[in-house]
C-alpha cells in the first residue's frame, strides 16, 4: 500500500536536490579583470574544457587575448592562452556576458587623495559588481578573488542586491538566495603562477556554507591543493595575514641592513650565518617592498584597526624607509663620482620590476628609486631586460649601461645580472649591491 503523505516531501527533496545541482553547474565561467592573476585564472579554468569569458575595460588587452596572444609576462601563460583561444575556451569583452560563476579580480589600490592614511579604494569592485549585476542570474555564483579589506565581500554583495532586487542574497535569505557569494583570495607567486593556481591550497571564505559549498565545487575543477572553507571576513583576513606575516619578516631583514651598513659588516655574509642556527631562517634585504600584494595588504589591517596593528605599521615604515635610504646612499655615491671627474655622474639602475625577472612595475621600490633620482636632476639610466620601453626613463642594454655610468646600482636581482662574467664585471666596476646579486 502506498503512503500518499509520503509524494509532496519526495517531491519537495527532488526539487531541493535540482536547485543545489543547480548551483554546483559551471559551464560558463566569467572572469572579471584580465590582469597578473584573472588571465592566468582565466586561462587555467579554460583549460579544463570550461567555458571563460574574461572581461577587462582595455579594449586593447580584450583584442591582444583574443587574438591568442597576452599583454603581462608570466613564464607558460602565453601557450595555454593560445591554445584555449584556439580551441574557443577562452574569449574576452569588455562587458560582462551571462554565466554560471563570477570571479571578481580587479585591482583594490588606495584613495589618490588619502593616501597618508592608506585608505583602501573599493570603486574597481563597485564598478565590476554593478556591471555584472546587469546579467546574473537565479543559481549564479559570484566570487571576489580581488585582495579586500575585511568586510569587502558583504559590501560587493550589498552592491548587487541593491543593482538587483528582484533577486534574493545571503545577507538577506542566508542558505536559501539566489544567489551564492564567497570570497577567495589568490595565493600564487608571479613567475609561477600557471603552476601555483593548480597546486596551491585555497581559502574558500562563502556568506553561508552553501555558498562555501558551491565556491569549492568551482575551484576543485583546477585545483589540485586542498580547499579550505572558512567564513567571507576569516578568508578575506587570511590573505592579509599571510602577507604581513612576509611584510614584518622582510623588514626585520632591511633593518639588519641598515645598522650592518653603519657598522661595516656584510649583512649577507650575517645572515647566512645566523641562518645556521637550526631555529632561524631570516629572509633576505633588498631595495625595499614592491608588488601589489605585500607592499599594500598590510596597510588594509591598519586602516581597518590602527590602534592594534602596531607591529604591521612599523614594519611597513621600516619597507617603505629602506627605499629613502637605498635613494640617499645612490646620491652620496654620485656626489664622491662628481668629485673625483668634476662632471655631472650617469647612473645606471639595474631593474625596474618589483621582483626578479618578471615585468611587473606595481608598488616597485627599484622604480621608485630610479624615479625619484630622476625627478631631483640626476642622470638616470636604466636596464630592465623585461620591459621593452618606459614612459620617462631610457632604457639601456646592460652592457651599454655599464659602459657608460660612473654609478651601478643593482636594484632588482634579475637573472641576467646573476651570470657569473657579469657579477664579475659589476664587481670590478664598483656597482653598488642593493639586492645581494653580487654576494
């Protein structure tokens, strides 16, 4: 005998069962942000035979993908973009299309007109929010990989609700929204992205369990590593962590640099020394901290909580003076350059990138050095093998730099300032090491 009480909760459970598959379907993916980390994302994703659509506001950039070529250097990038471009898994626009899942990757940077304080400038994530808004729909999932604030991914999705309202969000119906949101930073190294988006572990932070449920259901169709579910705000803090933590180490590192210089001890001949001891592993100085992620992520601590992010604070000053000093000690060089020849010295900058061999300008200390040189009258000359051409600094060969520069200063340890014959002829010519390239 059949239970008829039984048929409307069976029916109930079947539709409960559609509506999360429902969720957990990514045919079509959206990558917002077409820069250092959404293409490589993009690509990646593509290559797993989904279906991308990356977005970027550069018409420029949207016409280079989707000619099959790129616009950054990223070691392997270039090939798995023409071969997704090829087989029509990857095409770009410059305004959002329908799809299952949304990543967010646009730049967060500080407010122009704040920047004593170091306020963070959410207007890219607005903009971005507003723009897909346009086409999401019911079972869309929506993901902020942009390095946030803490708070960020409940304001992106105040921002759709408000773009939206005939749609419902976790903010307002919890697990049972229409759509999912979720915030997962990216955790890569430039140089070795292609490979760290596949085996890195990754934080998966949603506004719901359900929303970190579909969110990790996306990611595990390219991710190797282990995802790690956590709450929006514990996942956006995550990556603030992770880098202070490098932010606060490094400085601890240029500071040695500093009181080693003043008592004439090499401090890299130090810290390979103390590096001995089985409990110690300190990192290595250099011309300051540069990039996106470790020179600015410290500072959205700050700005959320500045009465307890003391240490982060001071380490970021520490960073952030090492780039004065390297700027001063450049200067006394080509002040001793002009005594001894009575002429106005050239100096030669040896890389402009915020780290070694990549093409990557953003925050860069060495380009600041470089600059500011520049601007207070110097003759500046600079040599960086990974860009082609600079809006105010000419660029030299190394050896037409070397040539002609009564002042070396190795800014940035590029591998083509690591070759044996050339640390040797930097030696001899008296380049001043910034990076420890030379010891």
């Amino acid at each position: 005998m059949h239970s008829y009480s039984r048929g409307p909760r069976n029916i109930t459970l079947q539709l409960k069962k559609r509506w999360n598959e429902r969720f957990m379907e990514f045919n079509t993916i959206s990558v917002v942000g077409l820069g250092y980390i959404g293409l490589p994302t993009a690509a990646v994703i593509a290559s797993r035979r989904k279906r991308v659509i990356g977005v970027d506001v550069n018409q420029h950039t949207v016409d280079t993908i989707n000619r099959g070529d790129i616009h950054i250097v990223e070691p392997e990038l270039d090939i798995v973009v023409q071969s997704v471009v090829t087989q029509g898994y990857l095409s770009a626009a410059t305004s959002p299309k329908p799809a299952d899942a949304f990543l967010i990757a646009v730049p967060t940077p500080f407010k122009a007109e704040s920047d004593d304080d170091h306020v963070p400038d959410l207007a890219y994530i607005e903009q971005a929010s507003k723009a897909i808004a346009k086409v999401l729909d019911l079972g869309n999932l929506v993901i902020l990989e942009s390095t946030s604030p803490v708070g960020s991914t409940e304001q992106m999705a105040k921002w759709l609700a408000e773009a939206r309202p005939d749609l419902t969000f976790p903010q307002t119906h919890g697990e049972d929204s229409d759509v999912r949101i979720a915030h997962c930073p990216e955790r890569v190294l430039p140089g070795h992205v292609i490979r760290e988006l596949v085996e890195n572990d990754r934080v998966i932070g949603g506004m719901t369990p359900k929303c970190s449920a579909a969110a990790t259901a996306l990611y595990k169709t390219f991710v190797e590593g282990e995802c790690i579910t956590a709450t929006a705000r514990t996942a956006e803090m995550a990556k603030l962590t992770e880098n202070s933590f490098r932010d606060v180490n490094i400085a601890f590192a240029n500071e040695l640099s500093l009181i080693c210089d003043k008592e004439g001890i090499n401090v890299w001949d130090l810290i390979q020394l103390a590096n001995h001891h089985p409990r110690v592993n300190i990192l290595q100085p250099g011309t300051g901290v540069g990039g996106h992620c470790i020179a600015v992520d410290p500072w959205f601590i700050v700005a959320r909580d500045a009465a307890n992010a003391r240490m982060i604070r001071t380490a970021r000053e520490v960073n952030n003076h090492k780039t004065e000093w390297v700027i001063e000690k450049i200067k006394l060089a080509a002040a001793d350059a002009n005594a001894r020849t009575g002429l106005k010295p050239k100096i030669a900058c040896l890389g402009l990138a915020f780290k070694p061999d990549i093409d990557d300008l953003r925050e860069s200390p060495a380009l600041e050095v470089a600059e500011a040189l520049l601007v207070q009258g110097y003759d500046v000359v600079a040599v960086e093998p990974n860009i082609d051409d600079h809006a105010s600094l000419p660029l030299l060969s190394l050896k037409a730099a070397t040539k002609e520069a009564d002042v070396i200063a190795v800014l940035v340890k590029h591998r083509e300032f690591m070759q044996p014959d050339v640390r040797s002829n930097l030696s001899d010519l008296g380049a001043i090491d910034f990076c420890g390239a030379l010891a």
